[in-house]
C-alpha cells in the first residue's frame, strides 16, 4: 500500500490566522481612528489639532504609559462631532473587521468622551448604530455595542451618562470601564453598575490592566462583571488565579496594547501561555489598533510568532473569543464547526 501523507509540517501562519473566524471582544471605536480621518475630519469640522501632516501624528504615538495614550487619544477623538463622523469611524472598523474574518465584533464607545465637549449621546449612538446595523445588514459581522464609563470621572457622570442611554436601551448591549484605572478602583461606580444591570445591560469593565488584583476582585465582587478586560495583574495573586480560572470568567487580552503601553514588554512575556495553561478563558484582541499598529490579525499573528504558539492553541484562543462573546448559543456552535475546518484543512 502506498504512503499516505498525513499531516502537512508548515502551514503559513497568518494565512491561517485570518481564516479562523473570531470574535474581537476588546475594541474601543476611538481607538480606531486612523490619522487620515482624524486629520480629515478635524479639517472638516474647524477643530485644531498639533499635528500638520500623518507623519506628526504617528510620531506623536510614542507612549510612556496608559495615561500618555488617553491624552493622545481624547484629543484625537476631539475631530469627531456629527453623526456622519461616528457612522463613518465605526463603519471603516467593521470593514476592516469583515476583511480579518471578524464574525462578531463587541465594540466599546465612550459616550463621556463626547458630551463632556458638548457632543449630545444621541448625536454619537446614532451614527455607531447605524454603522453597526449596515455591517450586519452587508459585511456578514455581528455587533454588540458596549458602552464605557470613563472612570476618572465621577460616578454621577456615569449615572447621568446611563441615564442619556436608557432611550437607546434596545441598541447598547452592555455596559464597561475604561480610562486611567489607577487611583480609580471598580469600587467608585458600585451603584451605578448595579443600576445598569438591573436595566439589563451586561457588565464588563478593564481590570488589573495597569491596576492590582486587588481592581479586579472588586470589578467581579462589586461590578459582578461577567468578562475581564486585560486582567494581566490578576497572575500575582493565586487566590483571584484559581477563582478566575475555576469560574472561567473570560480575560480580553490585547498584546500590542500591553506592549505599546509598556504593561508587558517585551512581548514574549505576554502570559497568554500560562493563562492557557492554568485552564483560564484568555482572548485576543486589538484595544486601540489605530494607535498600537495592528489590528486583529495582527495581534494573533504577533503572539503567535513570538510565543511559537500552535495551530492547536490558535484555533482554542478563536473558539475562546466566540465561547466568551454574547452571541446566542447555536451561532456559537456554528462558527466553532468553522473553526474546526479550518484547523482541519491544514492537515
Ligand atoms: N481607553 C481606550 N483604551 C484604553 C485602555 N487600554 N485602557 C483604559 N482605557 C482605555
Ligand atoms: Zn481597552
């Protein structure tokens, strides 16, 4: 009998990567606002910005920490005022989002952002939906809109905030935390997570990003959050590690976001290894690609290169990201059957 050859010993690496289906469950719209919009729509709309050309900006793009980025970003997103900006900010990331195999996409805003320079909620939430919708309707990605609490605020702007969403309720799937975490423990925004929980929206918020363990027992004690957003700071505490990973409360990781801000360098002491290992819920995912240079595809294949990862762990890591979205249950288990192919289809 001949020689069946079994198994193929190369495959190419991001070929592979981008037929995976995937979810992006980490991923702030401001945070992909590419510097040709950004200048464009400044231009646009009268606003003045310190950059003359698209090479001012990406040289301004060298971050210290998180609170280096954030000044960046929040004037960045000071270029976007009508509802055409948000449509069209939001639209141009699920393009690229389609183009990677992105099946479903939970993306965050920051309606604080806005209103605080006089941009109404409504103005904001009706571009991105429109956006959302028209992706679903023509690009083949499902969307969840999440909205953020900027938590260097105080909490009554948050409540305030989630008050402006309750007309919007149907079109905003949950609720998160973001901004400079350190000084501003989950603890600040107890009443107001309890509040939107009890409207139905899911909770999530970023946790031991640059913050302790101790950010993120209180962000699932207090916040009762169902995912944690980064949680790289949750490996120095055993008690929170086994907890996390016994509960399988998913982690959304962003490797080129923990590089570029200098959370995780260099990037082969990314733990997604260790998190796997430790039979936790660990993601990939993009945070503010416009800014950390790499958007979904990219940050797989950065973290495959360098951590040697295998087609194994790669297809488990997409199976994580669709496990750990909210899509309903037999949508789930059909991309799972794809991502299966896909893995098949290498040998
Ligand atoms: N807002 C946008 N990106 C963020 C991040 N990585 N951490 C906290 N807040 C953010
Ligand atoms: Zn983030």
């Amino acid at each position: 009998m001949k020689y069946v050859k079994m198994y193929k010993t190369k495959f190419d690496l991001l070929e592979f990567i981008s037929k995976l289906p995937k979810a992006e469950l980490h991923l702030h719209l401001e945070g992909t606002l590419e510097p040709e919009m950004m200048l464009e729509k400044a231009k646009k709309n009268g606003v003045k910005l310190p950059y003359n050309s698209i090479e001012d900006v990406k040289k301004a793009y060298r971050f210290k920490d998180l609170q280096s980025f954030l000044d960046l970003y929040y004037l960045g997103v000071s270029s976007l005022v009508d509802e055409d900006d948000f449509f069209d900010l939001a639209y141009a990331y699920f393009k690229k989002a389609s183009s990677q195999n992105v099946k479903r996409a939970e993306v965050f805003f920051d309606p604080q952002a806005h209103t605080r320079r006089g941009i109404d909620f409504s103005t904001v939430i009706k571009g991105i939906y429109k956006a959302a919708k028209k992706a679903e309707d023509e690009l083949n990605v499902s969307v969840g809109i999440i909205m953020s609490f900027l938590r260097d605020m105080p909490e009554s702007s948050a409540e305030e905030t989630l008050e402006q969403a309750l007309q919007y309720r149907k079109w905003i799937i949950g609720v998160g935390l973001d901004s400079k975490e350190l000084g501003n423990p989950p603890s600040k925004f107890e009443r107001v997570f309890k509040r939107a929980r009890e409207e139905g929206f899911i909770a999530v918020a970023h946790a031991g990003e640059e913050g302790p363990a101790e950010y993120v027992w209180e962000a699932i004690k207090l916040l009762k959050v169902s995912r944690i957003d980064h949680g790289y700071h949750i490996l120095d505490d055993p008690t929170l590690t086994e907890k996390v990973s016994q509960e399988k409360i998913p982690l959304t990781t962003c490797p080129l976001s923990a590089l570029k801000l200098n959370h995780i360098t260099p990037l082969d002491k990314f733990p997604i290894k260790t998190m796997l290992k430790l039979g936790m819920i660990p993601t990939v995912n993009s945070d503010d690609p416009a800014y950390f240079g790499g958007y979904l595809n990219e940050n797989y294949y950065q973290i495959a290169k360098v951590l040697k990862l295998s087609a194994s762990d790669l297809a488990t890591l997409a199976k994580y990201s669709i496990m750990a979205s909210y899509i309903q249950y037999d949508k789930k288990v059909d991309l799972f059957n794809i991502v299966d192919e896909t893995y098949c289809e290498i040998f």
